[in-house]
C-alpha cells in the first residue's frame, strides 16, 4: 500500500508516471502502472517493469495498449 501511496505522492507532485511506479512495479505480484483521468478511461500506456510477466499469458494480451480504456 505504501508504495502505491508514494507513486501517487510522487504523481501528484508533476513526476512523470513512467518514473514514479518503479517501487511499486517491483512488489511480487505488481504486473503493469497506469493512470485513469476524471472520466475513468486510461490516460497514456501501460508502465510494465516485468514485461516477461504480462507478455507470456494470453488473457493479458488484449491490455497491451488499453489507452483509452475504461
């Protein structure tokens, strides 16, 4: 929670999202960052530090690129 709760600090102070997830990409079972605007659909790509963990399961594949998603 903690390190979710700093990237969001780090977010909120002008870091860039690829730069403020790293601590949080490097929990066990973290597998991608993403930011949502005010409406909820997905701002910007996927931050994967394990791209390995996402790439090599099928069900993962449709959120390679979810911008935009909601």
């Amino acid at each position: 929670m903690r390190a979710f709760e700093r990237a969001a600090e780090r977010l909120a102070a002008g870091e860039l999202l690829e730069e403020v997830c790293w601590n949080f990409l490097a929990l066990d079972n973290a597998a991608r960052c993403f930011l949502l605007d005010q409406n909820g659909r997905q701002a910007g790509r996927n931050v994967v530090l394990r791209a390995d963990r996402a790439a090599h399961e099928a069900r993962f594949l449709p959120l390679i690129d979810a911008q935009g998603a909601n």
